[in-house]
C-alpha cells in the first residue's frame, strides 16, 4: 500500500471551501479566530524560548581528572567484599531437596 495517498477530486473540494469558509470568517470577524491564534502562538514561544528565571540552573560540569578515575577504581577494587558461611543451627541434611520455588 502507498504510504502518500493521492488525494480525490471530492477531498479537493472540501480542502478548498474549508480555506475559504475560514478565510471568510477571519475577514467578517476576525476575534474569535484571532484570540485563540494569539494564546496559541504566545503558549508555543514560550515553550521553544522559556523565560531565564523557568531555566534550569546550569552546574558547572566537573572535569574528572585521570588521578581522580584510579583513586576511584581502587577503591572500588578495594572495597570487594568476600563472603563467609557461618555455620547455622540446624542440622545438615542432604537427602532434603531444595525448595520449589527459591
């Protein structure tokens, strides 16, 4: 199927009498389609240019230096936990099977 339908003579003739019909209205009457064209367009410039003071406040960016990567990797490095079984109180049974659903 095309994407980009051609359009029939009949959406032509609509098309062209809803340009006219609007057109005509803005010429006998031009405030109810002008008012909310002026909030629209006030409403969409003020989301492509807010205000400074509705601006994020921008942070410095911080350089990490290559001193500053190798302290944290070795401390990462250093910080590996290693894991101890203490010995609990029940007793070892290993005929039992583990649970269903673990």
């Amino acid at each position: 199927m095309n994407m980009y339908r051609r359009l029939s003579l009949p959406d032509y003739i609509i098309y062209g009498l809803l340009v006219v019909g609007i057109l005509y209205r803005f010429l006998v009457n031009p405030g109810p389609l002008l008012i909310p064209l002026l909030v629209f367009g006030v409403i969409f410039l003020l989301y492509k240019f807010p205000p400074n003071r509705l601006q994020k406040q921008g942070r410095p960016v911080q350089h990490r230096t290559r001193t500053a990567e190798r302290k944290k990797y070795e401390e990462r490095e250093r910080r590996k936990a290693h894991f101890r079984v203490i010995p609990g109180s029940k007793p070892d049974s290993d005929e039992e099977q583990p649970p269903k659903y673990h």
